[in-house]
C-alpha cells in the first residue's frame, strides 16, 4: 500500500472518529435539553394547582369576576374597564379597600382590580398558560424572569395567601409556588404539554 493510500486511510478514519465524537456530544447535549425542558415543566406544571385555586381563577377570566371558593358571580355585575379597576360608576376601590373587611367579607388590597383580558386562566390547559407566561404580548409585556418578579412582588398575588376568614387559600405555599415557578425559569421555561 502506498504513503498517499495510507494517509488517506488515517484522514478517514479521523473524520469517521471526529464525526463519532460529535455525534456522541450531540446525544449528550439533546439529553441534557431535553431533563432540562421535563424539569422546567414538571416545575410548571407543579404551579397548576395555584393557578386553578379559586384565589387566581375568580379574577384571571374571560368572562366577569367570580365571588368566593365556589365561584359565584360577582354581584353586583362588574366590567374590568381599560385600566381593570371598573367601569363607570362601578369601580373595584368602591367596596374593595386596601385590606379585607372582616365585617362585611369583603376581599381588600391596595389597587385591587381584575388583570387584563390577556391574561385569563379560564378554559386553559397548563401548556396553553405556560405559552403565554413566555407570550409578552400576553403577560403584560414581561419576560419570564419579569414573570416571576411580577408573581413574587404583586400585592394581588401575595393576597391570595391572606384571602381573609372563609376564603380558601391556594394548596401551596408561597414560598412553595415561587420556588416552582423560579424553577421552571431556571430550567428554560419549558411547557408542560397536556
């Protein structure tokens, strides 16, 4: 065999080994991605029972708001308006104050008002929230990491853990749902898919 035959022959065969080598590092970062996406899902996922509660379901509607752990309508009948806050003469500030009313139960925080229409829960699936947690034209403009921010620092969201007496509060704990929702952005912010 000759220099020229052999030499070749050793060229191939570093391309067949670097090839190998690259498919083999391929496989391993595919599988990494891919506990990476099943971790950042299973995190989101973990989120549902909150997101399902009555304390975020009763005002992330597509409908009106809703009224207690059963989910009564709000009456009297209410409209968000542009700025969530009510329309016309029926504003949120109007019964609802800056905290709870023991007396006449009525649900009280600072600004309280229903989110935008964007951002309804109702009728969704997990993976179709998890969309549009990473959708800024339906979470408010936010990246996901704004997303957790938004969840972590929202006195709306921090009240659903004190509803007040006769309100039930989400199956987690806070601490609980901001780790899992951290998770799933440290994780990729993959969705679940149902």
């Amino acid at each position: 065999m000759s220099e020229e035959m052999q030499g070749n022959g050793r060229a191939a065969a570093w391309v067949a080994g670097g090839l190998a080598f690259a498919a083999v590092v391929a496989l391993i970062f595919f599988a990494a991605r891919s506990a990476r996406d099943a971790q950042a899902a299973a995190s989101f996922a973990a989120l549902m029972p909150v997101l399902q509660s009555p304390r975020c379901m009763n005002c992330h509607r597509s409908d009106l708001p809703r009224v207690r752990d059963d989910a009564r309508k709000h009456v009297p009948k209410v409209l968000p308006a542009d700025d969530g806050a009510g329309a016309g003469g029926m504003r949120c500030a109007i019964c609802h104050r800056a905290t709870n009313n023991a007396i006449t139960r009525i649900p009280g925080a600072p600004d309280w008002k229903m989110p935008p229409y964007e951002m309804s829960l109702d009728g969704l699936t997990a993976a179709d929230i998890c969309d549009n947690w990473k959708d800024p034209a339906m979470n408010g403009g936010r990246s996901v990491g704004d997303v957790v921010k938004h969840l972590e620092h929202d006195h709306l969201v921090a009240w659903s853990w004190t509803p007040g007496e006769g309100r039930a509060k989400p199956p987690l704990s806070f601490d609980a749902f901001l780790a899992h929702a951290r998770r799933w952005v440290e994780h990729g912010a993959a969705c679940p898919s149902d």
